[in-house]
C-alpha cells in the first residue's frame, strides 16, 4: 500500500488518511497502556482481535439504529471509519461497581449500582481525564445541550443492547467507556458513536466464575491477557471453527482470513 499520512497516534490505535475524502483509517496497535500510560505493556494480537470485536458491536449497533463511524474492516488491523470531530469526552456507563469509582465513593467491588450510572470525564491526558460534571461540559461548550441529550439517550441504548448481548454468552457487562464525534452536513452538525468497543475499554465479567475478561488483567498484573481478549472473541463466535456471528472469521494461529458469511471486500 502506499505511504499515507498519520492523522493521529494515540495509546491503542493510530489514525492515517483515508482513501475518500471524510474517511480515516483507524489501525489497532497491540500496544496496553494502563493509570494514563504510567504503565506501558504489549498483549500479543491485542489489536487483531479489538479490531474484530469493535466491527462486530459496532455492526450490532447500526442494526439497531446507533449511528457510528464504521464503514467497514480493512484488514486484520485496520477498519475504514468516518471522520469526526471528537467530542472532549469519555462517557462511561456503570451498571456495578469496579475500578475507579469504588476509590472514589469507597464501594466495595462487585456491588450492584442502585441504577445504572453515566459519569463524563474530560478527555485530556496532561489533566488525566478527570470526572466532570454536566455544568462543566455547558460551562466549556464541550458540547451543547441537544448533543448531550443525544449521547446520553445512545449510552443508555447501547448499555441495553450490549448487556443483553453479553449476557446471552455468560458475560456481565460490568461497565465501559464510549467516546461520541460529530459530522458536519453543510449548517447542521450530529453526534454518532466513535472511537472503538472492546475489552479494552470494558469491564468483563465470567458470568460464573466472575473471572475478568478484560484489560484488567493488565492493569492489575493478573496474567492471561491473551487469552481473555480471546475468550470474548471466542464467545462472541468470531474465532475459527465457531459457527455463530457474521462476516469473516479468523483463524489466529495462521494470520490469515477466512472467508463466511457476506465478506466485506474493500473498495478499489
Ligand atoms: P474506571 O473505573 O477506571 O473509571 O474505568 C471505567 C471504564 O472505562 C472501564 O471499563 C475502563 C474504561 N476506561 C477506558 O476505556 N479508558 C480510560 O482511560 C479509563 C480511565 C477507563
């Protein structure tokens, strides 16, 4: 392929020049960064598989009615996207309490929410992301009412719809975080959902063992990354020799594609 140009490099992902005017390419690094990137690791094929899971929840959305960036995948590490201008902040949905906000209100792990919780965290690494409230995104104009609007009645749709769909593999979707850009037609601007969707900005919880299939495991230095990334993808049918779930089908030993179901093709 030839030279393109580097839009942006950020912890987990690179974004180049896309082949149309509008579009990026959006690269997934097996590149772990953890605490604001104090610490600094790799999951071996961390980025093949966010790749394809992303594609997946991401098509699972638009089934139902979410606008996102997605055009389609590229390659085992690359996914074609629509261009946004990035919304200033992390939007992460809790349904029970894990990570930074049992430090903060003192809960304990594990606990159920009394109701699901959308916090907003200012997207500014020097700052490290520090929680907001709503008076502070009106205040700063990082985005206005009616987006706001938006992008809360889309974070609560897509907690519905992804707890139900993890549910469904044995996986409690404990919380996550989402990140929104807006496309401009000619006066009038939208919101859709950007960024990515996988266990690296999950919380991922066995069902039954509450084993963490998630980037957990390399936060807190648990071992097993690999394979609990590959364990979702697996559960989600993604992987070789699982017959559920659509498009194209990876067989992680031998690098290569398999094709099933409507393969995506990209354009000439
Ligand atoms: P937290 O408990 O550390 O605030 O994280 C909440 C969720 O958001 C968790 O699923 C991990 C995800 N997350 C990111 O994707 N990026 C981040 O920078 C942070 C802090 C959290």
């Amino acid at each position: 392929m030839s030279r393109r140009r580097q839009i942006y490099e950020g912890k987990a992902k690179i974004l180049y020049e896309g082949p149309e005017p509008g579009t990026l390419i959006q690269y997934f690094k097996d590149d772990a960064t953890a605490f604001n990137a104090e610490k600094k690791g790799t999951i071996n094929g961390k980025g093949v598989i966010n790749n394809r899971i992303s594609e997946y929840v991401f098509t699972r959305l638009s089934h139902i009615g979410i606008p996102t960036h997605f055009i389609r995948r590229l390659n085992m590490r690359e996914q074609l996207v629509r261009q946004v201008e990035i919304v200033p902040i992390e939007v992460v949905v809790r349904n029970i309490a894990a990570g930074s906000i049992c430090k903060r209100l003192g809960l304990e792990e594990g606990e159920p929410l009394p109701h699901t919780l959308i916090e907003y965290y200012y997207k500014d690494d020097a700052l490290g992301d520090p929680l907001i409230a709503e008076e502070h995104i009106a205040a700063f104009n990082w985005a206005g009412p009616e987006e706001m609007q938006d992008i809360a009645a889309m974070a609560i749709r897509i907690n519905d719809f992804m707890s139900g769909m993890f549910s469904a593999i044995d996986i409690r979707l404990v919380d996550f975080k989402l990140e929104f850009g807006r496309i401009f037609d000619g006066d009038y601007s939208r919101i859709i959902l950007a960024d990515e969707i996988s266990p690296d900005g999950c919380r991922l919880w066995d069902m039954k063992t509450g084993e963490k299939l998630d980037k957990d495991r390399f936060r807190r230095d648990l071992g097993g990354e690999e394979e609990a990334y590959q364990e979702v993808a697996r559960r989600l049918g993604l992987l070789d020799g699982e017959n559920s779930g659509p498009g194209e089908v990876f067989d992680l030993n031998s690098h290569r594609t398999k094709l099933r179901g409507t393969p995506v093709k990209p354009k000439k």
